[in-house]
C-alpha cells in the first residue's frame, strides 16, 4: 500500500491548528471586550447591518437543542474521530481538497466543543460552575430597520465559519470530483453482486 503524501499531515495540522486558535482568541476578545450579552453599535447600517453583540448558545445551530450540550460534544468528539479516520486510515488525505475541508472543519468542531465543555471559564450568576455554552458574536440583519429588523440571522462565531467553509468545500468536491474509470476489478465486483 502506498503511503500518503508527506505533506498531509503537517498541512492539516497547520489548518486545524489555526482554525482553532483564531476561533479562541476571536471569542475571549470579543467577550472579553463586551462581556455577556453586549455590543458594539451598528457597524454597518443599511439594508445589511453588522455588529458585534456577544451571546451564549447552549444548543446547536440557531439555537435548536438548548440544553443539550453535552449531547453536541459527544457529537463532536465522535465526528473528530471520525475525520481523523477517514484522512489517515482510510486514505482520504490523498486528496490535498479534502484534507483542508476537513481540517477547518476540525478547526470549527474542536473550537466548539472547548466552549461546550465549558472551558471558557463563563458562569450564571457567580456560580463556580461554567456554563456549557458556544460563546458567538457576529450578528447580522438583514432588511427592515434596527428597530424593526427583516431577517435577524443567528449570531455566530469562527468556529461555524471555518465550519461552513469546510462544508461547501465537501459539496464542491462531491459536485466536481472525477468519477473514477472503471477497471477489470470493479466490473466483476459489479457482476457478481448482479
């Protein structure tokens, strides 16, 4: 069996790594900078409208799940696994596309699940217990008037970013990939299963 390209590795290490750190470091300033719950002013203010504005979400996209933290990083220590499988034991790292899709998606998951586990060191009301909550903080509307907003898109962080990055990355390669010629081997495969 060939082994996989050198680079592999190192390469999804590298993006995982700064996934990850830009998603911790982007959450402890924002929330550092506006506590729990608070924002900037508009940033931009039309028909788009952007601001910082920190929030607490103990469930999964747009909220759904509350309370089901710990279900979400059980998720996400299965589904790390799961990628570190598929790119090194069954070869998915031979593809350089892949590797990268999946390192930020790694990048995401992991940035997550440390807020899930509670380790941003956030509490309810000077408990000692953290709360197990993903800390988000880019929030946008769209249409309306900030009085009256159109479409309030959930709040998000860099981890779903890097997460949806990852994503549409995996879709373009599932749209794009070539479809491998058929050999001598999977035409028989094929009959006998016939």
């Amino acid at each position: 069996m060939e082994k996989l390209p050198a680079n592999r590795l190192p390469i999804f290490i590298v993006v995982a790594v700064f996934s990850l750190t830009a998603d911790l470091w982007s959450k402890s300033w924002a929330f550092t900078t506006y506590g729990v719950r608070h924002g900037s002013e508009w940033i931009l203010d039309s028909f788009v409208r952007f601001r910082w504005f920190t929030s607490l979400n103990e469930g999964a996209l747009w909220g759904m799940g509350q309370g089901f933290a710990w279900f979400f990083a059980l998720l996400s220590v299965a589904a790390f696994g799961g990628i570190v499988f598929w790119l090194f034991f069954r070869r998915g790292a031979d593809s350089l596309w892949l590797t990268i899709s999946l390192a930020f998606v790694t990048g995401g998951t992991l940035g997550n699940l440390y807020d899930r586990a509670g380790l941003h060191g956030i509490t309810r009301n000077g408990s000692e217990v953290s709360i197990k909550a993903v800390r988000d903080f880019f929030h946008f509307q769209f249409g309306g008037t900030p009085d009256n907003p159109g479409l309030d898109w959930a709040i998000f962080n860099v981890a779903d970013i890097c997460l949806v990055t990852g994503a549409i990355m995996l879709m373009l390669q599932s749209i794009f990939a070539p479809i491998p010629p058929r050999t001598a081997d999977t035409e028989a495969g094929a009959q006998a299963t016939a």
